[in-house]
C-alpha cells in the first residue's frame, strides 16, 4: 500500500426507532475519511483534522478515530508509528453516526498501510475503542452498518452477533440534521433505567415486526412497526420541532420517522426517492419557519461500508 492509505467511512442511521442499540444501517453521500501515513515517532499522531464546525481533540487517545488504531498497533504492530489526518463529513453530535465514521475509517487504514488484513470481526471489536470515547458504553449499531455497509441486526452483545437484513430495492431514507449539537453520553444519562413490562413487550413486537417487514418487502408491516416506545419519548425535547417535523413527515407519506441515533438527526423511511425527496423538504420546512440551520440527506437504505478509497 506504499507509505499513505485513505479510507472513507460512510453515516449510518441507528436505532431505527425499535431497534435502541440493536438495528442500523449505512448511507449513501455522506462520511468521514482517514489518511493514516508511517511516522517515525512511535505509536499514533493526530495530522490534520478538517471538516468539522467546532474544535475536536487534538489527541490520539481522547479522539474517536485513535484508539482503534493505538490498539490495533498494540496488537499487531507494537512500536509502529502512524499518524493520522482526519475530514470529517458528518456533523459531530448529529446522530448519524459520526464518532463510529472517525472510528471505522481509521482503523480500515490503518489496517490497510499495515497489511494485517484483519477480519471485520476483528476490525469492529477494535473500532469499539472509539466509540467509547463519544458515548462511554459499547454499542456497535453505528459501527456496523458503517463497517459492513447495508442494514444490521446486533442479535447479542456477549459475544457481538451481527446479522445482516435484507433491504427492499425501493426503501429510501431521508435525513434531516438540524443545527444543534447533542452529545450521546447524555442523551443516553437520560434514558430510564426502569421500563414497564407492558413497553418492553410493545417495543420487542415493533423490533420484530420490522425485521419481518424488511425481509418480505411488507411496508404496511413496517410502517405499523417504525414506533419507539422507549427512547423517543424522554429524548424529543432535545430537538427543536420535532413533533413538527414527524407530523410534516408522515403528511408527506413517510413510513415512519423518528430519531437517528441520539440526535438530533430525524430519519424517515419512503417507498421511493421521489417521496424521500418530497419528505425531506417538508421537514426542512418546519425548521425553516423556525430560523434553525440544517443539512439534509437523501439516501438508499443500506449503502456500501468502509472502503479504501486511495
């Protein structure tokens, strides 16, 4: 691979309503990229990093995209140096997965400019390092759509278990991102500790339902099952016009919308990308009225994952 490799780490949706922690997938237009070069200090530099509104830490191992490639030098390549330069092209604290991006990209380089050639298995269990650092827990339902590509089940945790679902052709995804920064390790300090047996119950039929609709193309069943009884309810009031912007969304014919990752990222599934783009309009008109800046994203569910790009 010479002495310079690129990769390039797409955004992902997680949680998809149902799904907290156990369901993501990628998507198309957005990511990250990570150059990783040989350095003659030992263990791992921070370069450059560009791409991102507000300031990100300047060290290796209180950056998201550092502590996959330390560990990965510790495992495999112990007294290796590398440094690494970081774009970032997702929002940081939008909740569509821009810790897991930094994350991915840098350790697919790393990989690469090393040769270890590591397993995606491998490749994920030392991505987590990063996304520890952004939310202080281990969840990969950002991590692994954005490691694999397409749409993912985390069946378990102990051991990690990733089952990949199917995708019907014509499901669209529109994401729109408003302005406003929401760190995941609060939005997840905030979610109950405690939940109603009658909730779990509705939550775990939604979570079912949706994997059953994705695998026969079934949109009435996935659009009964896009309903997050547990989440949704104590984090909505982070995001400005949120209930706005669902209602706008379902007027417009989405399946579903709810709230990408942690937030403050809105996702809405579609039967198409005519409606996908029609959808994403409505909402970004809601935060129009309001005077709130915001980015938007129209996308096939379940894009391409991490790749080496150069």
């Amino acid at each position: 691979m010479g002495n310079e490799v690129t990769a390039f780490a797409p955004a992902s949706v997680s949680n998809v309503s149902c799904g907290f922690d156990i369901m993501g997938f990628a998507l198309e237009g957005a990511g990250d990229t990570v150059t990783a070069r040989f350095s003659t200090r030992p263990g791992v530099t921070i370069g450059r990093i560009t791409g991102c509104r507000s300031p990100l830490p300047p060290e290796a191992s209180a950056n998201t995209a550092g502590p996959p490639v330390i560990a990965l030098l510790r495992e495999c390549a112990p007294g290796t140096g590398l440094e690494i330069d970081i774009h970032k092209g997702i929002p940081v604290g939008g909740g569509i997965g821009s810790s897991a991006a930094s994350a991915v990209a840098a350790v697919v380089a790393a990989d690469a400019l090393l040769g270890t050639n590591l397993p995606p298995e491998k490749l994920l269990a030392l991505a987590i390092e990063g996304e520890k650092i952004a939310s202080g827990a281990v969840h990969v339902d950002n991590l692994s759509p954005c490691l694999r590509g397409g749409f993912v089940l985390v069946r378990g945790y102990h051991p990690i278990d990733i089952v990949p679902i199917s995708v019907p052709e014509s499901l669209w995804c529109s994401v729109i991102s408003p302005q406003v920064e929401i760190k995941t390790a609060h939005a997840r300090k905030i979610l109950p500790k405690v939940i109603p047996l009658e909730d779990v119950i509705t939550q775990t039929g939604n979570a079912a339902g949706l994997i059953a609709g994705m695998f026969t193309a079934d949109f009435p069943l996935i659009s009964r099952s896009l309903r997050d009884v547990i989440a949704e309810p104590v984090r909505a009031h982070l995001i400005p016009g949120f209930a706005r912007m669902k209602e706008a969304a379902l007027a417009h014919g989405a399946l579903g919308c709810g709230i990408s990752g942690s937030g403050p990222s809105l996702f809405a599934l579609a039967s198409s990308p005519d409606e996908a783009g029609k959808i994403v309009i409505a909402m970004g008109n809601v935060l129009e009225e309001m005077g709130c800046l915001y980015a938007t994203l129209v996308s096939r569910v379940g894009a391409r994952g991490a790749r080496v790009i150069s």
